[in-house]
C-alpha cells in the first residue's frame, strides 16, 4: 500500500500519467495528428531526455516516499 500512496509522490509516476493522458488527447489537439516523422523523433527524444532525468535524480523507492505514522 505504501508504494501505491509513493507514487502519488513520483515525478516520473506523474509524468508518465501526463505523457499517457496526452497521448489519448492526441486527437483532439489539432496540428498534433499530422506531425512529421522527423517530430516524431524529436519529441520521443526529448520524452525520454525527461524519463531518464527523472530517474537519475530518483535516489528513494516508492514505498519510502510515504512519511511513517508517529
């Protein structure tokens, strides 16, 4: 239980929620469904710039992010 209240805390838990809920608006934002290949790339690149920051600067486990009760 503990890891699931962690998430809720995760930048990279987050981001993914956002690159998830994006991708299903994708549709409905125009100018998004005709992108090249090329930004494609570019955007894939710099999703997965962002994942692997978030998971260098991640030194806690999930399960630790929740404060123990006193």
């Amino acid at each position: 239980m503990d890891t699931i209240k962690g998430a809720l805390k995760s930048k990279t838990i987050w981001f993914g929620m956002s690159i998830a809920a994006l991708s299903w608006l994708q549709q409905a934002l125009p100018g998004v469904e005709g992108l090249s290949p090329e930004g494609v790339s570019i955007l894939g690149s710099i999703v997965g710039t962002i994942i692997l920051a978030l998971r260098v600067i991640t030194v806690e486990s999930l399960a630790s992010k929740v404060k123990p009760k006193e």
